[in-house]
C-alpha cells in the first residue's frame, strides 16, 4: 500500500504547487487514492464527498460557536480538502482527467467558498469578535450579519469573474485538459520590482488558500480576524479583475 501511495504522490505531483499540499495534504491524499486505485470509485464522485464533508464543516462553524467547536469544524474542513486533492490526483493517476470533472470540480469549489463566507460570518454574528477597524463588536451584533451579506456578495462576484475572464471568448485561448491540473510554466521576473511584486503575489495567493493556514487562525480563536481577510483578499482579487476590465472595455 506504501509502495503505491508513494507511487501515486510521485506521478500525480503539480510543478507548481502550495507548499501546504506538496509536504502535508498530497501524501495524505496520496495513500487515499492509493486504497481506492483499484476500486470503482471515480473521481467525481470523490468531488461529491468532499463537498458533503464541506457542508457538514460548514454546519459546525455555525452550529458550535465556541473555541473547541471552531478546532473540530477545521479538521472536518481539512478532512474536506483532502478529498478535494485526491479526486485530481485519483483523475491523473487513472488517465481520466476531463474538462467536464475539472469544471465539476471548479464548481464545487465555488459553492465551498462561498459556504465558507457565509459560515465564517454567522459564526462571528454568534460569537462576537473583532469589527472593522479593529474595534470590538458584540455578540448578535446586526453588523456582523451586514458584514457576512457583503462577503458572499464579493465572493460570488468575484467567483463569476474568474469564470467570465476564463472563457475562451475573453482570454483568446482555448485550454487543454493537462492545464487544470497541473500550473503553468513560470519565468522568473527580470526586474528587482517585478520579483518583489512577484513575491507578494504568491503571498496573498497563499493567505488565500485557506486550507493552509485556517487551522491557524482557529487554534488561536481568531477565526473572526480570518473572516475579515478572507473578505479582504476576495474583495482586493474583485477590485483588481474589474479594473483590468474596465481598461480593457471601457476604452474608445
């Protein structure tokens, strides 16, 4: 079994990948998929579980609004993600890998995050926590409930334009199956500003990547402040992509 988990970590690696996925959660999801090689477990339906489990994460962020209940609602979260990674790696390892899974897959990604949204805000509304600005908000604060309106409104939209802006119409390109799952070949910047430029951009893409580091902000019963900077990061992302295409349609 070790012997074909290892196998199938080595030949489903990305080029580019979180570092949170290539030393912690790819090995995990490695031996998932191993166990279920030879079975008739698709990855699709891989894709259906990890959302199921999502939800019930989801649930506990809400339904269990003290410290001990934030730690076990990350750990169903991260239990989530791991099916999340294994239904790509069980995808490459069989020779399966399809745009339509892919698509799947991105669409239930889209419903997660904005579950997340959701369940982050209403949590806070129950608990109280940190406000704009700092401030401390009470609990059953109606801002915090304003607040979580507004941070599923920003990641739908901003959901609905990574969708818009990778249509073939608008990017000019069609994409081939191997680049969903895999990233594409970087170059490294030439200037000293576009490395530093560079450089924050992996950063904030990796505060973005809540299953590396939300476990964090939970142990230290911060998953307010988290709500805050996945609403921040979100927001920023919108504000970027709605600029780009304001140049881009906006001009005579």
């Amino acid at each position: 079994m070790l012997e074909l988990a290892f196998r199938v970590y080595r030949d489903t690696q990305k080029r580019h990948d979180q570092l949170f996925n290539r030393f912690i959660m790819r090995p995990i999801a490695a031996v998932v998929v191993a166990a279920l090689a030879g079975s008739p477990v698709t990855p699709n339906q891989l894709t259906l579980v990890n959302l199921a489990v999502f939800i019930v994460a989801a649930a506990m962020f809400v339904a269990m609004p003290t410290w001990a209940g934030g730690i076990a609602a990350v750990i169903v979260l991260e239990v989530s993600y791991c099916f999340d990674c294994a239904d790509g790696m069980l995808a490459r390892f069989k020779k399966v890998a399809s745009k339509t899974g892919h698509l799947f897959d991105f669409f239930t990604d889209e419903l997660k995050a904005i579950l997340l949204a959701a369940a982050l805000g209403v949590r806070a509304w129950q608990m109280g926590g940190m406000g704009l600005g700092a401030a401390g908000w009470p609990a059953r604060d109606a801002r915090f409930l304003l607040a979580t309106i507004a941070s599923v409104v920003v990641v739908a939209s901003a959901i609905s334009l990574t969708n818009f802006v990778r249509r073939p119409e608008i990017s000019g390109r069609e994409t081939p199956v191997e680049a969903f799952y895999d990233a594409s070949a970087s170059h490294r910047p030439a200037s000293t500003l576009a490395r530093l430029a560079s450089l924050a951009a992996t950063f904030l893409r990796w505060l973005g990547h809540y299953p590396s580091h939300i476990w964090c902000w939970a142990f230290f019963g911060k998953l307010d402040a988290y709500f805050w900077l996945y609403l921040t990061l979100n927001a920023a992302y919108l504000g970027r992509g709605w600029l780009g295409l304001v140049v881009r349609f906006g001009r005579p």
